[in-house]
C-alpha cells in the first residue's frame, strides 16, 4: 500500500501578523503545527519563508522540501516545552568541544589543526567572554567551571526558535564555539563548516574519499547551512 500524501487543497499561502508575530494562512486558514499548536512565528522574514515553501507544492505536501517549517514546528512543538534541558544537552559541548581535541601526532595534522582552531578558540575567549584550553588525545578534561558558565548562560539566552537552530549549528559541527561562530557572524557559515572537518578532510588526503562518509558530510552541511539561515530568521 504506497504512504498516504496529504493534497494541495489551497490556492495561496501568505504571511500575516498574528498577535506579536506572524503566521501563514493558506486561504486565509491558519497553519496549525503538527501537534495541533498555533503556528506563530517570530519574524515576518521566518513567516514569508515558511509561506514560500507552502506555496511551492505542487499536488502533494513533500515535508522534506519544507525545512523552514520543520525547523519552526521543533520550536514550537519541541523546543519550547523543554527549552532548559535543550539548552543544558548543547551548552554540555562546551566541556568536551572538537576544537579542544588535538592529535599529538603527525606533525602535520597537529600543525593543520592548530592553524584551523586556535584563532576560534581565541575568538570564544574575547568575544564569548570563555576561555578553552586545547588538549593532547581523546581522553576527556574538564574545562574552566567559569568558562563554561558563561557558555551555558548564553546558550540559555536564546529563543526557542534560535535555540531550534542553534541545535543543529552545535550538534551537525560537534561544537559549542563553532555553533556560536555561525550564529553570531564570525565567519561565513560554509568557512565555520569547513573549520568542523579538519580531521576528516586529513584522513580524505591521507586516504582518499570514502563515498559514505562523503554522503553523510554534504548532508550535514545542508543541515548547518539551514540552521544558519533559520537563526537568521530570526532576527
């Protein structure tokens, strides 16, 4: 039996103000959220990109053309109703970040990731207000307590609907300071990605490309791209 579709049954989908929002109405009915919840957005720019995606179906509903509006119905449906233990899962990051693992060998790589990661963390440390100290291997240490108070306490700051991407910022690069980067404009959002793929970027000129591994990271950096416009949304 193939899946059940929903149809296109509207005409126009529009953005429109809804109380300290905004909305989007498909023939002037309100679009529900897919618990049932009122789809109110924060911005008109987030309301006219989740209209677009409405108004670019065809016969059928594609949910996976419409990642705007997934990312606004985890804010409602999701993030809201949990938004500290969000905040507290991301903000844990900062103890174990990718950018504080460093090889001890070889030479190049150490050298490689010391060019790529030192800057950001120097970064997080004047412009975050956290300092975190690099470490040799994978076996964990712990960060300055402050430091990563101060982390937690900004990931905190932020809305459902920026802490709705700030999650795929954070957990697409592997990284608390490299979620904030994108998030705050350090660098263009596809020169963070790349600062998150050091490591394998070495093992593809060591070895080669693996085509899954491939596959697996041009999706994840569609998923980090979209994080960063739907932050920026936003605004």
């Amino acid at each position: 039996m193939s899946e059940w579709k929903q149809k296109r049954f509207w005409t126009e989908a529009t953005a429109a103000p809804e109380g300290d929002g905004f909305t989007v109405l498909l023939d002037g009915r309100k679009v529900k959220t897919p618990a049932k919840a009122a789809l109110v957005l924060p911005t008109l720019a987030m309301a006219q990109a989740v209209a677009a995606e409405w108004d670019a179906q065809v016969d059928h509903v594609d949910p996976n053309s419409m990642s705007c509006t997934r990312s606004a119905n985890a804010a409602i449906d999701k993030v809201a109703i949990q938004h500290a233990e969000v905040a507290d899962m991301l903000a844990d990051y900062g103890d174990s970040d990718l950018l504080c693992y460093r090889a001890d060998s070889p030479q190049a790589l150490v050298e490689r990731q010391s060019e790529a990661w030192d800057v950001a963390l120097v970064w997080a440390a004047e412009v975050l207000g956290a300092r975190l100290a690099a470490r040799t291997g994978i076996m964990h240490a712990g960060q300055d307590p402050a430091a990563l108070t101060v982390l937690r306490e900004k990931t905190h700051a932020f809305s459902a609907f920026e802490l709705a991407a700030f999650h795929d910022l954070v957990s697409m690069s592997g990284s608390l300071v490299l979620g904030f980067a994108a998030a705050l404009d350090w660098r263009p959002a596809d020169a963070i990605w790349e600062l998150s793929r050091v490591d394998e970027k070495w093992q593809e000129d060591q070895w080669g490309a693996d085509e899954e591994a491939v596959e697996i990271a041009t999706r994840k950096r569609g998923e980090f791209m979209h994080a960063k416009r739907f932050f920026d949304l936003c605004k």
